[in-house]
C-alpha cells in the first residue's frame, strides 16, 4: 500500500471498534443500497476498500443478478469480506489494490455502481479528483457514484462540534449494544476521533463537502448530492449522465 501507516494492525483494530465508531452505520448502508438502481439482469458493481465486507454482502445480499469487485489494500480485510459473502460469494471477486495505483480503476466491463466508505479520505485533494474521473468513465451511462466518508470541518466550531459529535455518537453505540462504555472507552485511548487530533495526519486527508460536491460536479457527475451527514461523516452520491 502507497501509505504504510495503514498495516494489518490497523485492519483488526478497525474491525474491533467500527461497530461502535461508524456512526448510524446500519442507516448509512441502508442509504447506500437505496441509492443503487435494481439493474435489468446481470451487472458489476465496485466496492473501494471494502474493509470487512459488510456493504459488500448487503449489496450482494439486496441485489441477486448484481456481481461486486470487492477491492482493499489489506489481506485480512480481503478474507473477512469473502466471509461475510456468505453463499453469494459465488458472485464476489476480492483483489488487492492500493487506492492510488491507477491499474485497478479500469474495469473488465463498464459499472452499475461503485461504492466507497471511510476510505477516500486516505487520498489527498488531486488525489481525490483524480479517482473521482476514473470511477465516472468506469461506470457505465446512468450508473451511479455512492461515497460515505469523513470530511474536513471548514471552521474551528465545525472541528468541535464534528469531534463531539463523534464521541457522543459513539458512546451511545456502545451503552446501546454492551450497556457499557467499554467500545467508546477504546475508541478514546486509540485516539479514533480524528476531529481531535492536534494537526495534519498523515493517513487521514479528508476533504470539506463544498469541496468535493465540487469536485464531482467537475468530473461531470449528474445529480450530485448530500443525502446524510453526521458528526463529520457523509454520504453522497452522483449519476454518470
Ligand atoms: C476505515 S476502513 C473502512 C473499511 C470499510 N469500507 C468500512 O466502511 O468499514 C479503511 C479501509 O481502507 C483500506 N486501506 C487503507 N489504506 C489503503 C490503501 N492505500 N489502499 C487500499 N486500501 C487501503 C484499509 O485496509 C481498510 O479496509
């Protein structure tokens, strides 16, 4: 991978904590599948770093004709994900990438949909743009662009209240899956909340929303738009016209 500061260790302790961490995670995967069209028979969807899997399996799980390419940079990610398949694992193809290599971004037929959570922010503004007008000539005419993902607070207050919001968030996940504090506890002492971290980080880009809506709108998406937006973390999308 192109950032070495994401390692295997890394992996498993996302896996750990990112019940407790992704905020309203059951509805943003149910935004995210409600954004995707029923296609007309046989389509390829993408997932870019698919993590441990579970929009993978839902889409899989929601759309029986929809074949996904389950793309990550970390082994164990990439089996977990095959596990979370299930039996539709016969219509996943897991493969190794690193999300700045350009080889990947050409698939093997034009796509349906590509998905991304929490993962686009690992690349810096270019970056990002760049990635933004490969995923639009990858998909195929009306297909559509779904991203969830962290942003960058424009204003201090914007830092606070994303950062509190985050723990706050974050405490309720773990009193209401435990009833204790212990997954927010871990979620602290791993310094997860990146609203709190002092400076530049190296791994964690993020990007303002007027920004990327921008940038999608540059790249030549249709109907961009913000459909949630929760302590720092959104979910938009955009359609190849
Ligand atoms: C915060 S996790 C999000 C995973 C999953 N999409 C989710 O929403 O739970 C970030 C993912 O990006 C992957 N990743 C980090 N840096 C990467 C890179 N340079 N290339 C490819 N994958 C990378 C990690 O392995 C991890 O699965």
């Amino acid at each position: 991978m192109s950032d070495p500061v994401w390692t295997e260790d890394t992996s498993a302790a996302f896996r750990d904590l990112a019940h407790y961490a992704v905020p309203e995670r059951e509805l943003q995967v149910e935004t995210i599948l409600s954004l995707i069209p029923q296609p007309d028979g046989a389509a390829l969807a993408m997932d870019i770093c698919c993590g441990a899997g579970g929009l993978t399996a839902a889409m899989l799980e929601r759309i029986p004709t929809l074949r996904v390419l389950a793309l990550d940079g970390s082994q164990s990610m990439l089996e977990t994900t095959r596990t979370a398949a299930g039996r539709d694992a016969e219509r996943l193809d897991a493969a190794l990438i690193d999300i700045a290599d350009t080889a990947w971004r050409t698939p093997p037929e034009p796509l349906h949909a590509v998905v991304s959570s929490l993962a686009i922010h690992h690349l810096d503004g270019p970056g990002k743009q760049r990635l933004f007008a490969d995923i639009h000539a990858a998909l195929k005419p009306g297909g559509v662009f779904v991203m969830a993902d962290l942003v960058e607070p424009v204003t201090a207050a914007g830092r606070r209240i994303a950062g509190d919001a985050w723990d706050a968030e974050t405490r309720r996940r773990a009193l209401d899956t435990d009833g204790t504090l212990g997954g927010y506890e871990r979620f602290v002492a791993e310094d997860w909340n990146y609203y709190r971290l002092p400076g530049p980080d190296p791994l964690d880009k993020p990007s303002s929303v007027t920004d990327l809506l921008d940038w999608l709108r540059g790249t030549g998406f249709q109907g961009v738009d913000l459909h949630w937006m929760k302590a720092g973390h959104v979910i938009m999308s955009g359609v190849r016209g």
